[in-house]
C-alpha cells in the first residue's frame, strides 16, 4: 500500500539549515566561502549557491565578495528559527498540493480535512518557531521538543 500522506523535508531545506549552521558554528571569524560550507556539509556547490541567495534575500545571510569575502549570518542564530530557514528557501511550511492550507476548500465528507491540515500546520509552526539555529548548533533542543524525539515511538515507521 502506497503511503499517500507524508511530511517531507526537502533536500533544499535540509541543505540551508546545514548551511546555516556551519555559519553558526564559525562564529565571528571571517566569513565562510560557500565552497567551504558545501566541503564541509558534502552539499552540491552549484546548489549551495542558489539556496544561500535565496537565504541573503530572505534576511538571513549577508554576503561580501572578494579574497575576503563570503557568507555569515545576518542576525543573531539565537533568533532565527529553523522555520526562517526553511520558509527563506522552500516557501511555506505546510501546503497541500502547493497550496496554503486556508485557501483551500472541500465539501461533502472531505468537510473536514481543512481543519486537519490546519492542525498539522499548526503542530509544525509549533516546533519549527520554536527551535533556533542556536539551539540546534548547541544541541540544546527546547524541552518539548526533546520529549518528542525522545519518544521510541518517534523513530519507528508505521
């Protein structure tokens, strides 16, 4: 049986969080070139590029060019969350069928689906603006959310 409902994670916002968190973890020092980053994360240079753009137009990364140049976070990563991350690269947290849950609609029996995705978005808002590149890269994780992935039955498929 096909599994037709799934949370997914692109391979874009996975890169971008692991991105941002190599800049995390340099600190203050000079910035980091993004061939350093992809080195160190095993991410596709050419890929790399495009989603660090992504993340400078989305307030996240400022860029400088030249022998010194490179990528470092804009702000402070004790305030941006990894749902900044993802939202600067992928859009929205939650779609269905590339659409925002509140500008959908269903009749009949499928009435109350919306709320459902609602919920789900709400759950996932919940974590994702809750959780910071801080946190992360401090392997501090929020409290709740620790007990989640604490939770053996987190890490098994149904």
């Amino acid at each position: 049986m096909r599994d037709t409902a799934r949370m997914r994670i692109s391979a874009r916002a996975d890169y971008a969080v692991r991105a941002a968190l190599e800049l995390v973890s340099s600190g203050d020092e000079a910035p980091l070139k993004a061939e350093a980053i992809a080195a160190a994360q095993d991410i596709p240079h050419k890929f790399l590029e495009g989603i660090l753009n992504d993340m400078r137009r989305g307030g996240l990364v400022m860029s400088r060019r030249g022998g010194n140049g490179g990528y470092r976070l804009a702000r402070a990563a004790d305030s941006i969350t990894i749902a900044d991350v993802i939202r600067a690269v992928d859009g929205p947290l939650v779609s269905v069928r590339g659409v925002r849950p509140p500008e959908l609609s269903y009749t009949g029996p499928a009435e109350s689906l919306l709320p459902l995705w609602i919920a789900l978005r709400a759950n996932v808002r919940q974590i994702l603006e809750l959780v910071t590149l801080a946190d992360v890269a401090s392997a501090g994780l929020p409290e709740g959310v620790s007990a989640l992935a604490a939770d053996p039955e987190a890490w098994t498929n149904p």
